[in-house]
C-alpha cells in the first residue's frame, strides 16, 4: 500500500510507549457498509498513514473487517469489551484476536465503565480485570485502557488503579468537560488519552474544523468513525494539514459551541432514572445511534418500546433538576420523538 509522501504527526500513547498517529480510525461506521466498501475504507486511511484503528466486540462486524483489510501489515490495534467478570472478557480477547487475525492486541479496552458500581465489577475479586491480567501475562494483549462516558468515574478509575494506561473519553468542542479534571489527571499519571466523538457523533455542521480542536487539545489521539472513503480522506487529511487553528477558526468553534452546546446530550446518565419511566439517554441519542450503528442496532435496545412510553412525558422537569448541563430536556424528548414519527421502523 502506497503512503503520502506528508506523514501524520505522531504522539505517546501515555506509558503504553506506543506512538500513535494524531488522526486514529474510529471503527463503528464500518459496520454499517459492504464488506468490499468496509475494507476498502480501512485500506484508504492506513494508506493515509493512520497507525491507530480502534474498534470493539460491540460493533458486529467491525472487528472482522479491519482484521481482513490490514492482515500482515504493521499497525496499532485497540478493541474492547463489555464483559466484567474474569472469565467471559478472556473469551472475548479470545475471540478478538481471531476477528483480527492477530497473536497480539496492543491495546485491549473495558467498554462502556460509566458508573461506580461497573467499576467496581471490573476490579473486584473473579472481575475482568483478573480476565485481562491473564490475558497479558499470556501475551494475548500488551496493554490495558478503559472507556466511558461518565468522567467522574474515569478519574476515579485512573486515581485507584494504575494498571490503567489509556482512557477514552467523548471530547470534543462541546464535550468539553474532561479537560477540567480527567485529562490534567492523565497527563500526570502518563495515562493516554484517547478522544472518541471528536466530531460530536454527527451532530456538528462543521465536522473536520471540530475534530481541528480536539487536535489542539492536551490528547493523546483522536478517533473520528470514518464511514466511507470519503470521511477517510477527508478525516485523515486534517492530521496532514496545519493543525493549529486561526483565529478565525477559533471563532468559528466559539459559535459552533454557542449554538450547540446548550442542546447536546453528554450521555452523563444523571437525568435518570425518570420517575415516570421515560428512558431519557435512548430516546435524545437515537439519531446519532442509528446514524453510527443503524435502525436495526437502535431497535434492538428497546426502541421501539421506549417511544411510547416517552411520548406519555409528564414534563415535570425532575431531569431538568438532575442534569448538571441545564438541557431543557421535555423539550428536546418532543423535538427528537417528532423526528422517529418521519421514520415508518419505529412508528
């Protein structure tokens, strides 16, 4: 495979000691296209000089198909489970390393650590970890990180367990909060950070100047899902370019975020549980799900059931109390059930 004759700047992987390329592949899109399209767009952004593909058991065929597209070539592999006991998350190295036609991941991941008590699974006694610590001294995985969306357990996962060498957080112009505590608290425990949704999950009108900012961000990587050939280019091509930003792009990032910010959902969970049963966090992100992972994923989490029970919302504004972000959370609930009224799968 042909590379650019510019290469993507490269940063530590915190104490892994992996260089990663700023630029790395989000692996969730993929899923959604022909195997042949899959591929090929995997191929396009390694061609680019991507060294960093991060994909997840979670993302059906995700795994299979960058493990297809890259056999035999050199580069970072970073994946993940949801499994939290000992037994069930070695399985899943198991089957990883086959989907990726792997002996070794570089990077193996707990998916999904957004409360307290799921950390504590991890780490208790017969809990994945002890699953991942087997799987390293076997030399299945070189390293060990942790994912959420939920920061104020990231940073008590980085604070308790230093066993942790990476972090994936949401990060982006308007998902700003892990540059307050959890990504100071990375750069001193020499914990890489990785940037997930660096373009908002599709929300933003100016995808490539928002993952721009990230990259002037304290992160170790950014992970944009690249969903064709395309996004790859044109994704990759921001890792190629003068990072820094202009004024005026910085301008433009400060209105983006003033019209934005006030109405994204950080997916933090603190608006539930609703006393009357509406499930808030699956009802606000159905578009950006079904556009990242498609209707069939959507409905498989129970939308169909949610939306009826949502559209009997009482709006007696306790979410409004809970959420730290002051979303007017009625109101969006009847903005985003209007739009699954335009879609006939989820009438």
């Amino acid at each position: 495979m042909n590379r650019p004759a510019a290469s993507l700047p490269t940063r530590r992987l915190g104490k892994t000691g992996l260089e990663a390329t700023i630029i790395g592949f989000g692996g969730i899109p993929i899923q959604l296209l022909s195997e042949a399209e899959a591929i090929a767009t995997v191929r396009r952004a390694y061609e680019m000089g991507v060294n960093f593909f991060d994909t997840a058991r979670a993302y059906t065929t995700s795994e299979e198909r960058i493990g297809k597209a890259l056999e035999g070539r050199e580069y970072i592999i970073a994946t993940k489970s949801g499994a939290r006991e000992a037994e069930g998350v070695y399985a899943e190295v198991l089957r990883s390393l086959e989907n990726l036609r792997r002996k070794q991941i570089d990077l193996y991941q707990f998916h999904g650590v957004n409360s307290d008590e799921d950390l504590e699974k991890v780490l208790a006694a017969g809990g994945a970890m002890e699953g991942l610590r087997r799987a390293r001294r076997e030399g299945k995985i070189a390293h060990i990180g942790i994912t959420g969306h939920r920061r104020e357990t990231l940073v008590k996962a980085v604070q308790i367990c230093d066993e942790f060498e990476t972090v994936q957080v949401p990060f982006n112009i308007v998902e700003e909060e892990a540059a307050e505590a959890l990504l100071p608290l990375c750069g001193r425990n020499h914990v890489g950070s990785i940037a997930m949704k660096p373009a908002g999950g599709g929300n933003f009108s100016n995808a490539p100047l928002s993952i721009k900012w990230t990259l002037n961000q304290p992160i170790s990587v950014a992970i944009p899902g690249m969903g064709n050939l395309a996004e790859a280019e044109e994704d990759v091509a921001i890792g190629l370019g003068e990072v820094r930003l202009t004024a005026a792009e910085r301008a433009a990032c400060e209105e983006m975020k003033s019209e934005l910010g006030p109405r994204i959902c950080r997916r933090c969970g603190y608006c539930e549980p609703c006393p009357n049963g509406v499930q808030i966090f699956l009802i606000l992100n159905g578009r950006p799900i079904m556009k990242r992972m498609g209707v069939e994923r959507y409905l498989s989490w129970g939308a169909k059931e949610a939306i009826p029970v949502a559209r009997e919302c009482q709006e007696c504004g306790v979410c409004i109390t809970k959420c730290p972000y002051n979303l007017p959370i009625p109101e969006l609930l009847r903005e985003a059930l209007a739009y699954y009224e335009t879609l006939p799968e989820l009438r």
